[in-house]
C-alpha cells in the first residue's frame, strides 16, 4: 500500500517572533533545521518516490535538510505554490500578540482559528483548501494511484487542508488539529487514495 507523508516546515524565524507569516518567505531558525534533520532521520527506513514542497523557502529549506539526513538526495521534487501557507494578509508580518491588544483577543481568535472567515486582505481556511486540494487531487493523488510513496512538506495550513480530506474531518474537527512543526504524519492509503491507518512518528 503506498504511504503519504506530511511535514509541516520546521521553526521559522517568525515562528520564533511570534508573527503572522503567510506567504512572506523567511528562513528556518537553527531549531527548525535541528526539527528538519530529525524528520530525516525518522524517514531513513521509508522509501519515498516523489517529493512535494510549497513555493516558500522555509518548506524548501526544510525538505532539503530531510532528505539530506535521510540519504534520499536522488528523490525528485515537485514545488508548487498550491502548497503554500494561507495568505494572512493585512496581518503578515505583525506579532500576533500586538494585534490581540490592538483588535482584541476574540478577533484575532477568529482570523486565525475559525474555517471560512479571513484576515483582512488575505485567506481562511476554506480559501487555503480551494487552493491546496484541486493540486493534491490532480498530482500528489495522481502518483498515490500509481503506487508511488509521497512526501509532502508544507505549511499548518495547507498540509491540514490535505488532513481535512484524508481523514474527512469537518470545519470544528480540523480547527482543533495542531500539526506540530517538523513532525512527520505518515498516512497508508489504498491506491484509490482512502485512508488506511495514521500514525505519527517519533
């Protein structure tokens, strides 16, 4: 049975600052590279055929460092901005802190927590899976049918639009989901791309 496999990006340097990042492109703090190679290591026994990333540098940066550690440098990669992270618009690049004080803790709550209403200028949740399952449905399923093992390595966002589907969650069941960063969420599927089983590893 072909496996997927999700990596949200390891820490980035304004995950570390606690800011809104979307679609800005900033690089992996040295915890997130530590989180990346420890995601290689995990991955060494699984063979992995195709690999995904987003078009930001942070996930490219992570799924390097993966298959750096995990001796895999031969797989192909696929980028695509399908896979980016929501668009925070309006709140890109702002501490999230700052803008509780400045908007109140409920709105800031529900720009980031809630399925289909966005930030200003930028993306739901519901937006951020229009975006990311027409890409996964068409490519990353297309090489599951084949029997090919993925790997995707993306954002909290669109790899949980990803989750969404797989694991058929609704709207409230998803926005309780934490993806934690650098931890890799190995799915076996049927060719047909139903899920099998799920398991976290490490």
């Amino acid at each position: 049975m072909p496996q997927l496999i999700l990596v949200r990006h390891g820490q980035s340097l304004w995950n570390l600052e606690n800011r809104f990042t979307g679609w800005v492109d900033v690089p992996l703090t040295e915890q997130g590279i530590e989180e990346a190679r420890r995601a290689g290591e995990l991955l060494k026994p699984t063979l992995i055929d195709v690999a995904y990333t987003s078009g930001l540098r942070r996930a490219q940066e992570t799924l390097a460092h993966i298959l750096e550690a995990s001796g895999k440098n031969y797989v192909p990669v696929i980028r695509d901005q399908a896979l980016n992270e929501r668009d925070y618009g309006d709140l890109s690049g702002l501490n999230k802190d700052d803008m509780r004080e400045k908007y109140g803790e409920e709105q800031v709550h529900i720009w980031r927590r809630s399925y289909d209403v966005a930030p200003p200028n930028g993306e739901s949740l519901k937006d951020t899976r229009a975006r990311t399952l027409p890409f996964f449905e068409r490519a990353i399923l297309g090489d599951i049918k084949q029997g090919k093992n993925v790997l995707v390595v993306a954002h909290g966002n669109s790899n949980r639009s990803i989750v969404m589907a797989l694991e058929n969650l609704t709207p409230d069941e998803i926005l309780a989901k934490e993806l934690a960063t650098g931890v890799p969420l190995a799915y076996e599927l049927e060719t047909s791309g139903k899920m099998i089983s799920v398991s976290v590893l490490g």
